[in-house]
C-alpha cells in the first residue's frame, strides 16, 4: 500500500511539475527491474562494488533489488525461481537472466568475465548490462 501512494504520488508530482507526457516518463524510466542474487563473500566484493557503480549511474531509470543467498531474504527468492544451485551471483533483469546482447546470447551468472575464480566465471561483461539497461531505457 504505501508503495502505491509512493508511486501515486510521484506521477502527480512529475505531470504537475513537468508536464502529463513526461510526469509519466518518469516513472516508466524506472521500468528496468533488476534482481540480483548474490553470495556476499570476500571474492564478490569487487563484483558487487561493480554492479552498485553501474546502478548509481543509471539511477531512477532501474529498481535494483538485492537477494543475499545466505539470508532468509535470498533462500526465499531462491525457492520462488527454482534455483536448486550454488551460484555467487545471478541477475535477473524484468524477470529473466538471458539476453541477447549485441549479436550474442549473454546469461548474467556467475562473476564477469575474466574476475573472481575461474570455475565461477560467467560469459558476460559490466559492458553488456550496461548496454542491455541503457537499450532497454530507450
């Protein structure tokens, strides 16, 4: 409920300050939902410092949601999406992890490429979410 209102009262504030066509954008600019399960251990850190730069520079324009895979929070979101397995990160974005990004089929799990343990390692970049979001924003 006090989501609604929030929401609810952000519209009004941004049609009566900006106008009805861009009070609405701004709050479809946060249409970008991303939710992020995450192992908060010491190799994660850098990554995780990474995923918050990305997220302050595209602010009010993606809702990030954060998901500890040790905590209450994390096991909950783990059981909702089915994951049965041990994973240090993985990023839903509106819903789903897969992606077509720039000609190739990106899954954001596991550390980028090329940081943290090897095994861990995903086939995806900082690069690639960034440009997923920003098209996404469009």
């Amino acid at each position: 409920m006090k989501r609604f209102i929030f929401v609810t009262m952000l519209v009004v504030l941004c049609a009566s300050l900006l106008g009805p066509e861009i009070g609405e954008k701004c709050v479809a600019d946060q249409s970008v939902t991303l939710e992020i399960l995450f192992m908060n251990h010491g190799p994660m850190q850098p990554t995780i410092r990474g995923l918050k730069s990305l997220i302050q520079r595209h602010a009010g324009k993606i809702r990030p949601l954060w998901f500890d895979f040790d905590q209450k929070t994390g096991k909950e979101f783990m059981n909702k999406k089915g994951i049965r397995e041990h994973i240090p990160l993985l990023i839903y974005i509106n819903g789903t992890h897969t992606f077509d990004v720039k000609g190739k089929r990106v899954t954001f799990m596991g550390f980028p490429s090329g940081e943290g343990p090897y095994q861990f390692q995903g086939k995806w970049t900082f690069q690639d979410l960034e440009e997923l979001i920003v098209s996404m924003n469009r």
